[in-house]
C-alpha cells in the first residue's frame, strides 16, 4: 500500500525534485488533462523541469485547451529518469500505460477516485474532491504558486469535466468556490462552456442515431444506449451522450457502448443510488460510485449482456 | 420612469409593508418561480401576509418546486388591496398581464434584465446578477431573514435556470459564492439537477423529432429548431432544445420556433455575440443580451421569415 502523504507532504516533495514526470489516465478526460496541463505549468514556474505524457490517443475535441500539444507518448523500452513520477487523476497502475516502466523515479498518486488502489509509493487521495483539479488548486496554494490565467482555464475545465457542469452530488461548496476564485483570476465561463459543448453537425447527426437506440430493461429502471463500430468515430465526443438515458423518468442506471472496435466495447455506466464504481472495478475500469467506466473485450452483444447481467445482479442484491 | 432604489430603501418598503402581492412573468421559468417562491417564503418568516400570482399556466415540469401549488391567477375585475405589488423577475409591464390592473398598491419591480423599462413606482435593477434570485438571496441579508432549505433550494434553482447551469456569461464568481452558500445550506446538487434535466419518454421522442427539424441559414451563421403545432405539448419542457443549434461550431445565432397555437409562434434566440434583446424588444418579448425570447402572432413559416429577415439584417448591420 501507498504512504499516504498530507498536503505539506506532498508539497515538499515537489520542492526536493527538478525533473518532474507527471503522468494521467488513459482515455483521457477533461480533469486528466487540465489539471496534468496546470500542475505541469506551475511546476514550470517553481523551476521544474517538467514532461507530461499520457499513453492513448488525445481527442481532438481538447485541442483548445493552452499546452495540449506538450503531451509525448513512451515507447516500450523507453528509459526516463526524473526526480518524481507523478501519477495523476488515475486509480490504478493499469489505467497508465507504459510510463510505470519507463519511468525511473518514486511514483506519488494524487487523485480523487474512491476506487483507488493505493499502488503508488506516495499517495495524495482526497474523495471529497469533484475533481483532481481541485485537489491542484489546493496544491497551488501551499506551494505559494500564483495560478495565471491559462492555468486557471486548466482547472476550470478539470472541475467542471468531473463535477458534470455542478449537477453531480460530488459538487461541494468548496467546490463552487474553487471555481468562483478561477473566475475571478478571469476565466470566462461561456467561453469554456463554448468549446466544451461544441459540437459539430456530424455530432448531432450521431446523437440522432444513438438516440434511436434507446431501450430499456428490468423494468424501466436500467436504459440503455449504443454508438456501434459502425458509427463509431474517436473524433466526435460521446461522453455526454449517456444523459439522455440518464436524465430519464424511472431509470436508476444509465449506461453506453461504444464500439471502440469490432471486439472492444468501451462501457459507461451513471446511476442513481447504485455504486457502479463497484462494477466498472470488477471489469478492470474506474471512476466514481455514480458515474465509472470499463472495457469489455468482446462484441457489443455480448458485452452488454455481460454488463446487464452484473446491473441487474447488483440492483437485485441492493434492491435498487 | 421609476424611481431607483437601494437595497436598503428595497428592504425599508418591506418592512413598512403588510400585505404583499408578488407577481412574476408569463411564461414562467425556474428564476421567475423559483425567486417569487424564496421571497414569499422570507417575507411570510417576517409575519408578512404574501399572495403570489403568475398570469399563465404553470408547467407541470415545476411540480417539484415546494410551494409551487401556492400561485394563484387573478381575473379581470378582480380588486385586491395590498400594502406592496412586487414585479418579480419582469422588465416590462406587459410581461405579467392581468395583476397590474387588479393589485391596487404601489409597484415594486425586482429584476435583473437589461431590457427593463423602468415601468414600476419603484425600480431595484441588477443587471449584473445572473438571476433574480441572485438579487433576493441579497435581499435576504439584508432583512436578517434566515435562508432555510427550501428557500434555498428554491434560489438554486432560479439561479442555475438563468445562468444556464453557470455556462453563461452572466455567471460570475458573485453567483457561484452565493450558489456555494446554497449548497452550504443542504441544497443538494445531484436533486435539483435530477429535477430539472428529467425527462420522459416523450420528451426524448420530441427531442427526435425537432433534432431533425435542424436547418442553418445565412452561411451556417444561423441554426433552427421547430417544434410544430402539431408535436407541441405544453407538458413537454423545451427549453434546453435551443442548446443543440447554439453549440453547433460556426453558428452564432440559435433559433427555437414553437408553434403554440396555430398562428402563434414563440421565439427563442440565443446568441454568441450579438445582442438577440434588442430583437426580442422589438417584437414585444424580452430577455438577455444572449438568451432572449419573444411571440410573433403568426404561423410558424411566417413567423421564421419576420424572425431571419430582422436577424440577417441586425448581423450584416453588427458584421456578426
């Protein structure tokens, strides 16, 4: 198990090091990516050298966000030594890629995800925050780093990602005041929503076809959605897809498949009351008691019996 | 033209005042009810006898808002005597029909919109507020009257109604400190979220229906929706329709057509840029510089050329 570290812990051993490897989560959200991009800048202003990596694809859909073009991806065999590896916004080793390897450093964990498995040397765990982002903002104060205004754009779209625009039960009033402070350093709240609703007519053009594949089972309570290999396409931003089903009367759990390929289904699970984390964990994923994510390495059809069955196994046991 | 008040001088009208009418505009949304309800609710705390009154129906998408069973429809002819009418959230006159007429007592108009025509006895403008309830949760501190929860889950709605569930421009850090506040009380984010994205099975299929109505003019500058006569149900909350045309990339200027009746078409716009109040204004409607709404008593083909014709004109005018 980790060494769990408070937050002056944590603030040391970022003043002890000078090359400084930060590294998030795969299928890289707006929380991996903000709050890597600010912590990275910050760091970059106390000295550090800093080299920020995540080993999967970025989606264009982040290309507005200040530093996107910084990340690098390793290579198998790669041999990077730094003073501290920082793992960032992710729950377990396996949500990294292959930088635990090529990293030579101590690993410190700074993440917000209940699922966390303790797997880092160091770990900074905070579950009440919404968003690794906020846990950053903390981190700014105690290092005394003045946030500018690219950085604060950073968390402002870290926290609002993983807090969904302040409507999940995760948004705390320190949460809210977090964000209230980011826009007074002169974030512009209409400008971030602009680019993270932004959508293209092709976007709209797939919500209609995934909206046609609503359906629902064990009574209504469980809806369902599916972006099929067919229609799939890494450019176009479905995360937000799974509200639909979500926000529907009667439904406790909301989930999607994504034909990521003919054999991989990329599975997003929202509920109600139901700890989905529980589930999306038993299949390798992560995420949060409400809102948690998983790969299935079979066909959509089967991955969504497959996840069906465990829903519908879970909801009996807890009965709703 | 009314006269100017402080809050101070709003709070002195309140308390010499004993029976209180508070009034909101048709077409009610969730700052219009959901202010009127806080303040009634405040103003009965200080022994106050409160009557509240919306001239139009009520959607039954607000059930969930404690109290919203309390509003009454005054009729012509009616004669009420009060100590104070309060024009809650309306900047015009003609925005709350029958009550100035029946409410024999000085006029009070508490609101937050630029297009305001200074109608009323006494005038408190915020224009920088997100949201009436915004305004009333000042109110509040300044009549010492405790927020309690449902106060507070009544001012959380009104608040994230008019700043778009803070992706507006009008969120400030002011608006987000007071919605922390709110939180702080016991409002729970998740709850009224659940509230105000639920949607039914129809809503879903309508959503279908008016995603395919979607059309661009003016270079794609322009984007539309409609909902036709014939798919329109009153039961069926429409308003978050207008987001999809406004977060299309290259569109600057959103447009939803509602065909109430059949020669009379409600308006939506919302804009980027371009200041759709003015436009709303000169059709008898109202609104935000961005977010403005207004009838046109014509059928819905009609009532599209009059609406694109005055906007093409006002973009060529402001080159966008």
């Amino acid at each position: 198990m980790s060494k769990k570290l408070t937050m002056p812990e944590v603030a040391a051993l970022f003043e002890g090091a000078k090359d400084i490897v930060i590294v998030s989560h795969i299928n890289p959200d707006g929380d991996a990516l903000g709050s890597t991009l600010a912590l990275a800048a910050g760091l970059r202003k106390k000295g550090k050298n800093v080299v920020i990596s995540i080993d999967d694809e970025i989606s264009s859909y982040y290309n507005f966000m200040p530093g996107i073009d910084q990340f690098v991806r390793f290579k198998q065999g790669d041999v990077i030594n730094a003073d501290l590896l920082v793992i960032n916004d992710a729950s377990s080793l396996d949500r990294i890629g292959v930088a635990a390897e090529c990293v030579k450093a101590p690993m410190l964990n700074i993440d917000h995800h209940v699922s966390n498995t303790g797997f880092a040397d160091y770990l900074y765990l905070d579950v009440d925050a919404a968003a690794t982002g906020e846990v950053i903002f903390r981190l700014f104060k105690e290092l005394n780093i003045e946030i500018d205004l690219q950085m604060a754009f950073c968390l402002y779209v870290a926290i609002v990602t993983d807090c969904g625009y302040f409507k999940y039960s995760n948004t705390t009033p320190h949460c809210m005041n977090c964000a209230a402070e980011l826009l007074a350093i002169g974030v512009e709240p209409d400008v971030v929503s602009d680019f993270l609703e932004m959508k293209s007519r092709d976007d709209i053009k797939l919500l209609s076809k995934v909206l046609e594949t609503l359906a629902f089972e064990f009574n209504g309570r469980i809806a369902t959605i599916e972006i099929s290999h067919e229609n799939y396409n890494p450019d176009i931003a479905t995360d937000s897809f799974i509200h639909y089903p979500r926000y529907i009367d009667g439904v406790e759990v909301a989930m999607m498949f994504k034909g990521v390929e003919k054999d991989v289904t990329r599975v997003s699970m929202r509920s109600r009351r139901l700890d989905v984390s529980k589930i999306a964990l038993s299949f390798g994923g992560g995420g949060h008691k409400r809102a948690s994510g998983c790969t299935i390495y079979k066909d959509m059809a089967e991955a969504k019996k497959i996840m069906l069955a465990s829903i519908v196994d879970e909801m009996g046991n807890c009965n709703g």
